[in-house]
C-alpha cells in the first residue's frame, strides 16, 4: 500500500513541477517581450534579461494554485490514461485514500507558496523593481514623465522614480498643500541618502508658491524631516501582492495611522493568507474530474478544464474582492467564497463518483 500511495505521489509532484517548468519557461518569454520597448540606452538587453530572470518567481507565484490544480489533473489523468487507476482501485485502494495521496504533493505546493510568499518573493520583486527602475530613470528630471511611487504623509504628497533598498531614493517630488487644499509648495531632489537616521536631498529644488508669486531657489543639500524610513519604503515600492503577509499587515496600521485607506492591503493580507486553501479547494476540483466527468478524455481537454477552471477562480477572486470593500461584506469573505464553493463542489462530486 505505501508503494502506491508513494506511486501516486510521486506522479502528481512530477507533473505539478512539469507545469511550473512550462509557465516559467513562457512567463519569461512574454516579460522579454513586454520589457523590449522599454529598453533605452542605461537599460538595454543585458538589463532586460537580468530583470526578467529575477522578477520570474515573483510572477510564477501567482499561479501556483492553478499550477497544482493543473499538475493534479494531468498526473492523475496520465495515470487514468494508462488503465493504472483502475488496477489502483481494483486492488482495493479506495478513492478517499487516493484523494490523501494526491494532497500530498498539493501540501508540499502549499507550504512552498506560503514560503515563497514570505521570505522569497518579496526581496525578489524590491530587487528587480529598484533595479529596473533605477536603470530605466536615473537620468531623469524633476518632471512627471514615466513610472514612479506615490505616496502621502499628511498634506504632503511625495512621489520617488526609483527606490533602492539600501537606503537611497531617485528622483524626489515632494508637494505641500495648506489647509485649503491649495498647493504651497514643491520641492525636487535628484537623490535622496538615508544617513544616520535622517534623510539628506542633494541639489534641492525649492518653489514657493503663494497668491502674488512664485519663488524658486536652490540648495545644495537638505535635510528630509519624514515618518518614512527604509524599512517603510519597501511597502511604498511593493505591490500588496508582492509583500510579506507580516509587511502587508504592519503597512496596513501604518496607513491607518496615516488616515488612509487600507483596504487593498486588507485584500492582499487575506488573499495571501487563504492561498493554501485556495489550492486545496482547486485540487479537490481536480481530483472529482478526474473520477467524474473528465474520467474517459484526452489529456488535452483535461488540461484545458483545468485551466478554465483555475481562470475563472482567478476571475471571481479579483472581482470579489473590490466587490467586498464597495459593498461592505469585507476582504475575509470576499476571500472565503470562492473558496467554500469550489471546495464544496469538490468534495459533492467526490462523493458522488465514489
């Protein structure tokens, strides 16, 4: 019997790492693509290869739930093909203790991804965003063309070209609003250094702004009085889907303190939180076609059920989850549904196979 349970194991684990191979492999060459018009002189093919590698993981791990959920259908399917299923089950291995086989591997994707998620993704994505950023902008000027960072502390509004994570920022726009909403002034720093605690702008750019005129003057350096630090600057560079669940929680009390809205944070949070049992609910889906509807095809359609199924999860999921915060119901449950739905189809057509 452990010789089965490891046979079925082992086919499922082989055929979910098979997938992630493949959508590596496609994922890095449609980002090759995408970063190709934006190559520039400071950022060219050598940059561009460097960035895709390095951003690769970060990408991939959004599709791993739908990854098991496709490797599931197609190491079981392989094995269904192949008559040996059935030889499994005529031997008296029941479908419950198949279905504790194939969550095996699933478990190790699911511990996997929570790692990922927490220790690797999130230096991963500030790497190749602060390299690339940095590569694509560092030469430019205090207008407002291209990509940056926003964010806001009080009535000041800031937004960064480029951020490294050592401490040193590109690019800064600095722009102060009075207490009738008006702006008063802005201020421009090429680079900004994090030194002993406090930040210090080289060659600032002042403009005064006020009913009569407008004052410009330059300074060579000044100091930076701001609640953000480094550390903080990691979430103002990150997208919410890319941090720690730790950071994405600390960062939502932060902007709570700040008097913002946190709940795309709130989303993220859960989201990240419940992707275990997303791909739990997804591999139960998988198994109930491969012992019901999806028994007796090809492994063509078995592959294109599961990503059609892995989609639309993906779809609901984003779309639930604003719906969540616009309709007050909250980013938890707008989680947990799909969820409970796709793990209770799972185990009704389980039980109904069976």
């Amino acid at each position: 019997m452990r010789k089965i349970d490891s046979y079925v194991r082992t086919s499922v684990l082989n055929a979910i790492l098979m997938v992630l191979l493949v959508l590596a492999m496609l994922d890095m060459v449609f980002a090759l693509l995408d970063q190709l018009d934006d190559m520039k002189r400071d950022y060219g093919m050598l940059q561009v290869m460097y960035y895709v590698v390095m951003s690769t993981p970060t990408r991939l791990y959004e599709y791993i739930p739908m990854a098991t959920l496709i490797g599931c259908l197609a190491g079981l399917g392989g094995l269904a093909n192949n008559s040996e299923l059935t030889a499994i089950r005529a031997a008296g291995v029941s479908t419950q203790r198949i279905v504790v086989s194939t969550m095996k591997p699933a478990a190790i994707m699911m511990v996997f991804s929570l790692i990922m998620g927490e220790y690797i993704v999130p230096n991963l994505e500030s790497i190749s965003t602060s390299y690339r950023a940095v590569a694509q902008g560092k030469d430019t000027t205090s207008n407002n063309r291209g990509k940056g960072f926003w964010h806001r502390e009080g009535e000041t509004y800031m937004r960064f070209r480029a951020i490294e994570p050592n401490g040193v920022l590109h690019g800064v726009n600095l722009y102060e609003f009075d207490e009738n909403d008006r702006l008063s002034n802005m201020t421009y720093a090429p680079r900004a250094l994090y030194q002993r605690e406090q930040w210090i702008m080289e060659k600032v750019t002042v403009t005064e702004i006020n009913a009569f005129d407008t004052q410009v003057k330059t300074i060579p350096s000044q100091e930076w009085e701001t609640n953000l630090t480094p550390e903080k600057l990691k979430f103002v560079a990150q997208s919410p889907a890319f941090m720690a669940i730790s950071t994405v929680y600390n960062y939502s009390q932060y902007m709570a303190e700040q008097g913002l809205d946190g709940g795309e944070f709130e989303l993220a949070f859960w989201k990240k939180l419940l992707m275990p049992l997303s791909t739990a609910a997804l591999v139960l889906i998988g198994i109930s076609f491969i012992f019901g509807p999806l028994r007796s095809v090809t492994m063509g359609q078995r592959l294109f059920s599961g990503i059609l199924v892995g989609l639309i999860y993906k779809f609901a999921v984003d779309l639930l989850g604003p719906a969540g915060l616009v309709l007050g119901f909250g980013a938890f449950w707008a989680n947990i549904i799909p969820v409970i739905i796709c793990g209770g189809w799972g185990l009704v057509m389980l039980r109904r196979a069976g």
